[in-house]
C-alpha cells in the first residue's frame, strides 16, 4: 500500500477548522491535531511539563499536578521572549507526537490540523496546504461567543497567529467559511473527492 499523502489544514481562530476537520474525519480520513498533541506533550509525567513548572513557577499548575493553560497563556501572551522560550521547547516535542500518529494513518491522505501549522514550520510535514477562511469580524464574534473571552483577548491571539494574507500566500486550496454548516460540510465533501484523486498530494 502506498503511503498517504499529507493535508496540512490551518485557518485562523475561529475559522471553523473544527467544523471542517470533524467533517473530514466523519468522511474517513486519518487526522492528527497538533493542539491534541500540545496537550500530549504536557501531561503530568512528561518532562515538558516539569520544565516549564521550574520556569514559570507553582502559578502555572492545577492542585492536581496539570498544566493551568490559562495561567501561562496570560504570562506568555505579555511576554514575546518568554512565548518563544515555550515555542522552542514544545515545537520539536510536537513535531514528532505528529509524525508518530500521522504514521498510523490507513486512508489514502492524512489530514495535520494546526492553527500554527505555517508559523510553526509544520507545514514542512505537509504535501499539500488546505486554509479555512473567515473575515476577520466572523473569527472574533464566533470565538468570544464560543470561548466567553472578551474581544481584546480574541485579538491578542488573532495577532500572535499569521495574517490571513500570510495564510492565503502558502494555500494550495482555500475554503471560505462564511455561510451556514450544510454548505460547509458539500464543500469539504466537494474537496475530498478530490484529494481522493491526487498522488502525493498533486494532480
């Protein structure tokens, strides 16, 4: 059998990457989350886990021992040397959770959701790149509403991702998320019969 290609799908926060990767994977297709995998390499036990406690301190950990993701989120996000400082440390422990599962895959392309996958360098991993897209006043209203942050945060992290134009340059495909769900979903179906065409992630 021969091994599957890789879909790179990204989009900014509140794009609908969920939306479109749920449908992916309802479709049949193996897919690996790099914020699953984030989560992966900080769980209690992990040696990741342990160096950013001894850097950051008790603040950054729940009574059980877990990360407190919000803790260190809001020490990070004032802070551009102590987020790359995390960047360096949790990128290539990510990298290879990924290349592990994405190894495991069985249908004819795997799918590597990542909202940082052209930041990150991820993108490397992928043959191929798919970009959902929204305007930017959807991404906000959707994420406040779903996550109950307040706009500033929600632009705090618009900022700290790439700029959509930067997103678009790395597209082989864009999918615009800016109607209802059923649309959403005969695009994504639209989408994987053609990938199911393509070798290597080409035509």
């Amino acid at each position: 059998m021969s091994t599957p290609w890789i879909l790179g799908l990204t989009g900014g926060i509140g794009s609908g990457k969920s939306a479109v990767a749920q449908h992916f994977i309802d479709l049949g297709v193996h897919l690996v989350d790099a914020d699953h995998a984030a989560r992966w390499v900080v769980e209690p036990g992990r040696p990741a886990l342990a160096q950013i406690a001894e850097r950051f301190g008790p603040q950054v950990l729940q009574a059980d021992g877990s990360l407190n993701r919000a803790a260190l989120r809001q020490l990070i996000f004032q802070d551009e040397q102590q987020r790359r400082w995390l960047e360096s440390l949790l990128h290539p422990l990510i990298g290879t959770e990924i290349v592990q599962y994405l190894a495991k895959a069985e249908s004819p392309y795997a799918i590597l959701v990542s909202p940082l996958l052209i930041e990150s360098g991820q993108r490397r991993m992928t043959q191929r790149v798919l970009v959902v897209d929204a305007p930017e006043q959807l991404q906000l209203q959707r994420t406040i509403a779903r996550d109950q942050s307040n706009e500033e945060q929600v632009r705090a992290i618009l900022k700290a991702q790439a700029s959509r134009e930067e997103r678009l340059r790395h597209a082989d495909d864009v999918l615009h998320n800016d109607r209802d769900l059923a649309w959403l979903q005969s695009e994504v179906e639209r989408l994987h019969q053609f990938y199911l065409t393509l070798r290597g992630g080409r035509a």
